[in-house]
C-alpha cells in the first residue's frame, strides 16, 4: 500500500478581484502551490448571492492549497486580521497525501 502523510487542506472563500492580495500572502509564507476554483453561487447569513457575469462584481472564487502544518498556522496568522474586514472564509482540515514531501 502507498503510504501517506498528513498535511493541512486550505480553502479560501474570497471575492475574485481579491485573489492576487491572498496570492500574496501565500507567497509571503513560501507557499508555491494553489488553484483556484471559481464559484457560481451559493449563500450564507447575509442571503443569496450569485456571480454576475456582466461586471464580476459579486463573483467568488475558492483558494485551495495543500500545505504543511507550519506553513499553514503562518499562514493563518497573517489571514486572521483581514477575515472580517475582506469578508473571507477560511477553513483547515487533515488530509491524507500521497507524496507529502511535495508539501
């Protein structure tokens, strides 16, 4: 059986144009490796939303990333200050990986 490790899976809900901004911040930790996944709509305590293909004012996008424990808790320190004020929602969670040592 292929052996695995654990690292942190990362997901960031944020509004697209600010992609570049957390971009950032994960290069600022020495993290080199995302995707990001755009979302169509979904909804949350303030209601429904839905991206609006015309201007992109409303459109969402996830960050994922894969990263090492280390990584991710500094990761999650320089996020926590901007959570409220960029209306970001950030999760960690385990996951299992196969070649850990890309991460």
């Amino acid at each position: 059986m292929v052996e695995t490790v654990i690292r942190k899976r990362i997901e960031i809900l944020v509004d697209t144009p600010l992609i570049p901004h957390i971009i950032d911040l994960l290069k600022k930790v020495d993290m080199s490796g995302w995707s990001v996944i755009h979302v169509d709509s979904g909804g949350g305590r303030d209601g429904e939303w839905s991206d609006d293909d015309f201007t992109g004012a409303s459109a969402k996008s996830i960050i994922l990333v894969i990263a090492s424990e280390e990584k991710t808790n500094n990761l999650v320190d320089l996020i926590a200050p901007i959570l409220d004020s960029h209306r970001l929602l950030l999760t960690v969670a385990n996951v299992a990986v196969v070649r850990g040592h890309k991460f």
